[in-house]
C-alpha cells in the first residue's frame, strides 16, 4: 500500500451510507486498498462513483462565490506558508502530520 492511501474513509463512506445509496470518490485516489467491505457493499446494493474532480468547469463559478463572501473556505486551511516553504508544506500535507489538510503557498514578501 503506498504511504498516500487513506482506505479508512472509503470504508468508512461504504459502512455509513444508506442502503441503495451511492458512494462517491472524486479527486485523485491513487493505490491499493485492502479490507475493503465488499460484503457491506453487495448487501447494501451500493453504487460506487468515481472520477477525476471537474476543477476547471466549476472553477470560476466557486472563485466568485467566495470572493462575494458567500462561501468561506477557511475552514480547510491548516498552513499558510511561502513559496520556499513548499517542499515542507508538501510532507505536511503528504503524511498527514499535525491532522494538515490543506497548505496554502504564497509569494514571499
């Protein structure tokens, strides 16, 4: 399994959805996953989603809307470091250390 895999949130999604409901995995999900529920899943009569995220067809529409204040995505946000900060901002994010979930790079000044 690559150190990047998170298989508890499918399991998780699998475990906790309706019966007849639909599991959705957008974004990139790279790798292996074991002990995935398969008997959950079949018993349930799940359908399972899955697809790249469509960044560029909701981009502008989402950018607008924050920039109105109508939606905050702050709440996401763990780091804001500098460019040069990257590559450690990147391990941060990578192995999930301090619970990072986002980093946000901005110009040095």
């Amino acid at each position: 399994m690559l150190e990047s895999d998170r298989p508890i949130a499918l399991r998780e999604a699998i475990l906790a959805c309706r019966n007849g409901g639909v599991v959705s995995v957008p974004g990139v999900y790279a790798g292996f996953d074991d002990k995935i529920p398969v008997g959950a899943l079949m018993n349930k009569a799940l359908t399972i989603k899955t697809g790249q995220t469509h960044v560029q067809r909701y981009f502008s529409r989402l950018l607008e809307r924050i920039e109105n204040g109508d939606i905050d995505p702050s709440f996401v946000v763990m780091r804001r470091m500098t460019l040069d900060q990257a590559p450690k901002g990147y391990d941060l994010f990578l192995n999930k250390q301090d619970d990072c979930v986002k980093v946000v790079l901005k110009p040095q000044t």
